[in-house]
C-alpha cells in the first residue's frame, strides 16, 4: 500500500512566489520514498538539488523548504531512458529518491519557467 499527493507547483516555479526567484522551487519531501517530477515544455535547463538544511536558527526558527540552504546537485532518473542526469532542458519525467528533505528544481539562473511542472510524492507503507 502506498500512500501518494500530486502538487501543480506550475505557478510558484514560474513567479517565484515562495523562493523569491522565478525559475525556482523548493520542495519538502522529507518523509516521502521518492517523488516523480514531470516538467513540461520548460524553457531552459532546469538542475536538480537536494539538501538537509532547512535554513533554520536555533531556538528561534524550525526552517523551511523556502528558507532551506546549502543545496548539492542530485540525480534523478529520467523515466523514458533509465539514464541518471542532474539536469533537464526537455519535457520529461524524473524521479528522485528522497535523499535530502528539500528537493529543488532549480532553474533560477535564466530564469527558465514552464507550461505546467507537476510533483507526485509516494509514501510506500
């Protein structure tokens, strides 16, 4: 059994409205087995990060996915190919283990921006 939640992250990647740069969002998958990412139609290279920083101050601040630092590269597996990339500048689907708690998509340095980005997260119980 597995439990699962679809976000349309479409609008917060292509405004910047939660990280403050277009062309990025910052996702908690922290307490989810892998997340499923499909980026449409995006208009430049979108990379892919992980990291366990949440940004937080101590005894003042938990952090958060917006708040979170400090992000590596990651690979995800391209779902068409099998092959492993750290970056997509083509419509496609990735998953990722969930490796950090924060997963990024990261296409800030353009900006790229993209018809519609979707992001499946499973739990398997």
């Amino acid at each position: 059994m597995s439990v699962q939640i679809v976000l349309d992250v479409t609008n917060e990647f292509n405004s910047g409205s939660e990280s403050g740069f277009p062309g990025l969002v910052k996702l908690d998958t922290g307490g989810y087995d892998y997340a499923v990412v499909q980026f449409i139609s995006p208009s430049g290279t979108i990379a892919f990060k992980h990291t366990n920083d949440s940004g937080d101050i101590q005894g003042v601040s938990d952090g958060s996915a917006i708040s979170s630092d400090n992000e590596q590269s990651v690979q995800g597996i391209n779902l068409a190919t099998g092959a492993a990339a750290t970056s997509t500048g083509a419509s496609s689907l990735f998953r990722f283990q969930s490796n950090g708690r924060y997963l990024w998509l990261d296409g800030s340095a353009t900006p790229a921006s993209v018809t519609k980005l979707l992001v499946r997260l499973y739990k398997i119980h």
